[in-house]
C-alpha cells in the first residue's frame, strides 16, 4: 500500500536541461511514475524525442525551447502554466580547470548557469506553486540537481565545487523558507554518470581509472539509478524529507 505514495498521477513537474541526460532521464521516469511534464530544453529535436517518449505513458507533456540564462523567457514559460507541484531544477554544466589555469569567463558562465539560472528557475516556480490554493495541503517537491562535488571536491573541479556547494547551501535556506507551505526541498547528488557530457572526459584513461578507484561500488552510476532517486524526492514517500542530500554516489563521499 505504500508504494502508491510514488504515483504521481495528476501532478505536474517542470524539468529543465530535459533533453539530454539526467534531465532527459528524470523526465521519462517522472512520466512513467504518472507525472504531467513541463519540459524545457534549447534544443527541439531533443524535446521532440523525450515528448514521444512520454506519450507511451499517457500523459500530458509540454516542450519549450528555451536557454536558462535567460530570465525574461523562462520567467513567460512559467508564468504561463497554470499549474506546477514538483520542480527537477537539473540544467548545468561544468567546465573543468585547475584552479591557478581557470579562465574568468568560465568561471562566471558556471555561475550563471549552476547557480544564478537556478536561483531564478526556483523562485519562479515557487511564485507559480503558491498560487494553488490547496498547496499546503497537497504540498510540493524541489529538486535541485546537485552532485558528490558539491560535497567534496577533485583535481580541476574548484569551481564546478563553488557551485554545486551553493546549490547545497541554497537548498537548505529554500527549505526552511519553504517548509511552511509544505514545499520540501532537496538534492540528489550523483557520482560520475556516463552521459552526452561526461563521455568527453571518461575519453582520458587516467582520468576514468581515478575516478573509479574513489568509487567504492567500482562502478560509474546508470542514469535510471539517479532518475530513481529523483522520483522518490518527488513523491509523497519522501514526505518527511526535506533540507538535504541524496548522495548517489556509490560510496565516494564515505572515504
């Protein structure tokens, strides 16, 4: 009987970096779980893909196309949706540096898109949330894509670290603001996922065999193994939680 609390039939979630990936992921499985989906990506071809994906579920998916840099466009997209109760805050990037080689433009393009686009998809959808009338009692769900790195960090990863260790600390304060409306707000922190991003470095053999020999489990995480942890936070099984971190990790942070 407790497994009917992961049915998310008549929710609504909105997913960003939705066509590729984890997002991509996230997005099918929030669907397979019964969710409504407002998808949003920069790329059409991708988002036509993960909507027919989604129709074999039969429910409803929107598609955007849409960067998330840029406030005016995203903030229209929201606006517009009548309603959301669960929000996968996902869209990211890293662009790994050595700290004295990190070039300033980088820098602050990962801020803008790890942290300051984030900040913004959050509060929008939070405006959007407490318009339902019923929201404490039907409650909501929050989940900002974080990573083990912004738990710890590793060589050339400075500041994919100072972002993801802001998504870690916004989350905390959100959840206490939030808590009074029954929005839960959480992380799920993957290890190193073999995706469209990471292939480009798993190419460096040195780089793939370090990074597996600080994975306890011995093993890079599969892309359902975090869209499951995601799914869960979006639930009303995961109805006490809120505040923290799942770390999907695969034992590196227990070291």
């Amino acid at each position: 009987m407790y497994l009917k609390k992961y049915n998310l039939r008549n929710k609504v979630a909105l997913v960003t970096g939705a066509g590729k990936g984890l997002g991509r992921a996230c997005a099918i499985a929030l669907a397979e779980a019964g969710s409504n989906l407002i998808i949003i990506s920069r790329t059409k071809k991708d988002l036509d893909q993960v909507s027919k994906i989604t129709k074999k579920y039969k429910v409803k998916c929107k598609s955007y196309i849409c960067d998330i840099n840029n406030y005016n466009q995203i903030k229209e997209i929201i606006n517009q949706q009548s309603r959301i109760d669960i929000l996968i805050n996902n869209a990211g990037t890293n662009i790994p540096e050595y700290f004295e080689k990190v070039n300033r433009k980088n820098m602050e393009y990962l801020v803008k898109v790890n942290n300051v686009a984030a900040f913004n998809v959050a509060q929008l959808c939070t405006l959007k949330m407490l318009q339902t009338k019923n929201r404490k009692k039907i409650g909501g769900s929050i989940v900002n894509m974080s990573s083990q790195m912004g738990h710890v960090s590793g060589p050339k990863r400075s500041v994919y670290s100072m972002t993801k260790f802001g998504i870690e600390g916004l989350t905390k304060g959100m959840a206490l603001d939030l808590a009074k409306y029954n929005i839960r707000v959480n992380t799920v922190c993957p290890t190193f996922v073999v995706t469209s991003m990471t292939k480009k470095f798993l190419k460096d053999r040195k780089f793939k065999k370090d990074m597996l020999s600080s994975i306890p489990l011995g093993r890079f995480a599969e892309l359902p193994e975090i869209s499951s942890a995601v799914v869960f936070l979006a639930s009303d099984a995961a109805s006490m939680i809120t505040g923290t971190s799942l770390l999907v990790d695969g034992g590196w942070t227990a070291r």
